[in-house]
C-alpha cells in the first residue's frame, strides 16, 4: 500500500509505508488523573511517537491543532484539521407521534435537560450536578445518559448527597438510532466537559434543534459559535444562572434552537472527507 491511516492516535511504528495519524485531543496528557494508567502509559507513549513519524497529522479542531504543537512539537505545517461532520438524520422532521411513543416508552418527564456521553470525570458532571442542585425549582429533570466510563462512582455518590435522586435520571448507553429522539425530546443540551477534541454531540444537538449551553473551553466554542451559551467550565453559579435561562426563557430557546440549526449545517462529513483526501495528497505529495 502507498499509505496507511491511522485513525486514532497511533500508528505502526515498524511498517515501512508512509503514514497519516488523527489525534482527536491530548486529554491523556492534560488530565492523567481521568485515565487507567495502562491506557494513560500507551497513549502518552505511542501518541507522540506516531505523530513524529507521520507525515502528516490530523487535527479534528483548530484547539487540538494548536495543542499537538505545542504539547507534542509537531511543526504546524505538518498538521492539518479535519473538523467532524453532522449526519443529516439529525435534521430530519420527527413526527409528534413517534415522539409521543418515545417518550412513552422511556418514561421520560415532560420537561428535562439532557447530557449525552461517557460518565467519566472528564465530563465535568459534578460542577453541572451541583449547578442544577442550587435552582431553586427542579420541576424540569435533569438526564445523564451514556454509558459508564471510569472512575464514575463520584457521580452517582454526588446525586444521592445533594438530594437530586428523584429528579436526575441516568437511563445509561443510548443506542444511535435513538440520537435524534433524544435531543429532539429535551429542553436543552447542556454540556460541561472540561476538554474535548472538538464535542460532536453539541452538533448532533444543534442540527436537532435543541438549545446548547456548553464549556467555554478548549475546542467546545468552535462548535458552538455564537448559536449557544458557553459558561465558564467549573463556576457553579455561572452554570446555574445557564441552567435557569434554558429552562425559564422560551423566547430563547426557539432562537438558539433555530441559530443551532443553522450553525449545525456548515458541518458535513462531505467536507470532512475533502479535507481528509486532501492530506493524503499532501502526505504522498512529501515522497
């Protein structure tokens, strides 16, 4: 073969063909404390030795760009961002009926902020839990879906010892072909990770209408733009006055809805995979 791509983080380090490696975020250098070590020790070892054999390296954010710089002294004219795309089932029209079964067959409040990911510290949940703690009314549920990831016991001790046990649900893993009911259900898509790669639900949410308020941090605002609230990540009073704005102001939530919406369509995997095959000639182009 002419060249190989590795897709996350690592690549053969013996082949004797050429290689393009995508980095999605340096999260196991920045948080080490959020990783298993053994997981930790592979990607702080293999990540930048990948990276430096390369010829080229993809970045899925401009944040993640200027990280692999920096943390991994990658030249930056070795780095290209490929920024992820958003499929368009996510736009797609829902009709009332089948929403009205699915709520049904979830069990799902009339009114709820959603978190969609991994339960891992990365995530930030305590700072989002303690947030919807200080609201004085928690008529509107809170939802914590995804799986569980590592380290998430804090999580679950947090909702029982600030009294949230009847007004956070934590369905667990949703399956993909239920995405788009998900965010299409909820108030709002709230999203406090402390660092990501670039944040793809936040897009998936966006194009399904759904208000954001997400992290000021890292790459989150490169998603976002200017179609959500972004909050400074850790300050629970900030995150509250966010959450209490979602919830109490409809007028809005159908204007970040339609900005979100229209945001969520500058991003196709049509784009992503031009910018893609535009590396690969880059890479062969370096011959």
């Amino acid at each position: 073969m002419d060249l190989h791509h590795g897709m996350a983080f690592v690549t053969p380090l013996l082949s004797p063909c050429p290689s393009v490696v995508t980095v999605y975020d340096l999260s196991f250098m920045h948080y080490p404390e959020y990783f298993r070590p053994l997981n930790r020790l592979y990607l702080r070892l293999m990540t930048p030795l990948s990276c430096r054999r390369a010829r080229r390296v993809i970045a899925i954010s401009e944040s993640t760009a200027r990280d692999v710089a920096g943390a991994l002294g990658v030249p930056a004219s070795r780095i290209d961002v490929a920024v992820p795309g958003v499929d368009a089932r996510f736009f797609e029209p829902i009709p009332d009926a089948r929403m009205a079964a699915f709520r049904a067959a979830r069990g799902l409040p009339p009114r709820f902020l959603l978190f969609l990911g991994t339960l891992e510290p990365r995530k930030n949940l305590l700072t989002l839990l303690r947030a919807y703690a200080a609201l004085p009314d928690r008529a509107v549920k809170l939802v914590l879906a995804g799986g569980r990831g590592w380290l998430y016991g804090e999580i679950f001790d947090a909702i029982a010892s600030l009294g949230l046990d009847g007004d956070v649900l934590t369905p667990g893993y949703v399956p993909d072909d239920e995405l788009p009911l998900w965010y299409r259900a909820a108030e709002a898509f709230v999203y406090p990770s402390i660092y990501e790669g670039f944040g793809l639900p936040l897009l998936e949410a966006m194009a399904s209408g759904a208000p954001v308020v997400a992290a000021d941090t890292s790459s989150l605002p490169e998603a976002v733009g200017d179609a959500g609230l972004l909050v400074p990540p850790t300050d629970v009073e900030a995150w509250a006055g966010a959450l209490a704005q979602a919830i109490d102001a409809p007028a809005w939530r159908a204007e970040a809805g339609a900005w979100g919406r229209a945001r969520a369509r500058q991003f196709s995997w049509a784009r992503t995979a031009a910018q893609t095959a535009k590396t690969y000639r880059r890479a062969l182009e370096a011959a």
